[in-house]
C-alpha cells in the first residue's frame, strides 16, 4: 500500500499493484485498474517512485526486470 493525499487533505492508503496510470495535468490523476479516478496532491513523480520502492520492498520488482532481461535475450 502507498500513502496518497486527497484534495481535502485526508490521507488515503492505495493498493499500489491496483494502479494502472498516473498522470499529471497539471493535477495528478491515478487510475485503478477497476476504472476508477483519483485527484491527489503528490506530484506524479512522486507516485511513481513509491510505487518502485513498495514493488521492491514485496520483490515484484526485481521479477519484473529478470522477465525483460529474459525476454530482451531471445
């Protein structure tokens, strides 16, 4: 899970795996995988290095670059 910050200030705990696109414009957006749309304060930047840092802290992170060091060698 990932801490964001809603526009009224309250925090909200995001499942990071359920994350499909974060975009900024000039708000920054995430989009779940169910479809769904948040507005959140944190830069996209931001997001998306706690994204890398929780998929490291569970090891999805070093999976998913073995698969595209496999992947890049066939």
């Amino acid at each position: 899970m990932i801490s964001v910050t809603k526009l009224n200030g309250a925090q909200m705990w995001l499942n990071a795996i359920m994350i499909e696109t974060v975009e900024e414009t000039p708000d920054t957006y995430v989009t779940l995988v169910t479809g769904k749309r948040i507005i959140v304060l944190e830069k996209a930047a931001e997001i998306i290095a706690m994204i890398n840092e929780y998929y490291s802290e569970i090891g999805i992170h070093a999976a998913t670059i073995k698969v595209q060091q496999t992947e890049e060698l066939s």
